[in-house]
C-alpha cells in the first residue's frame, strides 16, 4: 500500500464516520421502539430511533475506553477474582481495574460477588447482558490480531509519508 492508498483510505473512513453520525439524533429519526434489525448502516440505526446516536455514542464511549472489551472477554470463561483478573491483563494498574469493573457492574454488564471469608473474596463475572456482546467481543479481538500486522504497516507508511511532507 502507498502512501496515496493511505491517505485515500483515511479520507474514506473520515467521510463514513462523519456521514454514518453526523446529524442524526433527538431532531431526526424515526418512531422509539422501531425494528432495529433492519437496519443496514449506523446512519440507519440513527432514523430508525429517536434520540439513538447519543445512545451509541454513549455505548461506544463505555465500552470503547482502553480496557472494558478485555475485560469482558476475560471473563467470558468463569468467574475471575480481581487478583487474577488484574495479573491477566497487562499494564492495568488496581486503580484502573476497579474504576472500569465498577462501571461495567454500573451499565449490567458484570456482577460482583463478595464472599464472607477472610480475607474477603471477590469475584466478578459476566451477567447475561454481557454476555449478549461477547460474541462482538471475539470477532473484534480476532479481527486485531488477524489485521494487526497491515495495521501496523500502515502506521508505519503513515508516519513516514508524514515526515516526508
């Protein structure tokens, strides 16, 4: 890929990003409660539901941060207790784990479960609504990995081509 297919390809995406979100909201769509399934385009989604583009965004301001989609799939197995769960996943610090699995218990997405012992054992697991996007959790995670060497390229092409300008 050339430096040009970069730049053609980073258009590309800007102008689907702009005209899936832009403009759709409380001030347009369609009925609440209307059949999303439907719907071909997150553009789509947006005439379909009153108010859904702050639903999305909100959604994929949660569950898009650094962490809640590794997390979520962690748990996909069993239970975890927040020890494993932290030793399982690199580079998050405690703070960082109890800050997003409050949040995910907060959305229902994780339940906490304390047990009277001592000392005291927690353990976090994935409630049926989570479990609902696990299988978006999987396809996206096999998706980076499966792509992460062309990704990296590009970066690369990227970088270079903008240091030459």
């Amino acid at each position: 890929m050339t430096a040009t297919d970069l730049t053609h390809a980073n258009q590309h995406g800007a102008e689907l990003t702009g005209a899936d979100l832009t403009g759709c909201g409380p001030t347009g769509g369609g009925p609440t409660g209307a059949d999303l399934t439907g719907a071909a385009t997150v553009h789509d989604l947006c005439e379909l539901k009153q108010g859904a583009a702050e639903i999305i965004r909100d959604t994929f301001a949660k569950l898009g941060d650094k962490w809640s989609l590794l997390i979520l799939g962690m748990l996909d197995d069993a239970p975890l207790r927040f020890t494993v769960l932290r030793d399982s996943i690199p580079g998050i610090s405690h703070r960082m784990l109890a800050l997003t699995l409050r949040n995910l218990e907060r959305d229902g997405l994780v339940s906490r479960t304390v047990f009277a012992a001592v000392p005291p054992r927690v353990e976090y697991d994935v409630t049926d609504l989570g479990r609902t996007i696990l299988p978006t959790v999987k396809a996206l995670a096999s998706w980076a990995l499966e792509h992460s060497e062309q990704i990296r390229t590009n970066r690369d092409l990227y970088d270079l081509a903008a240091e030459s300008a």
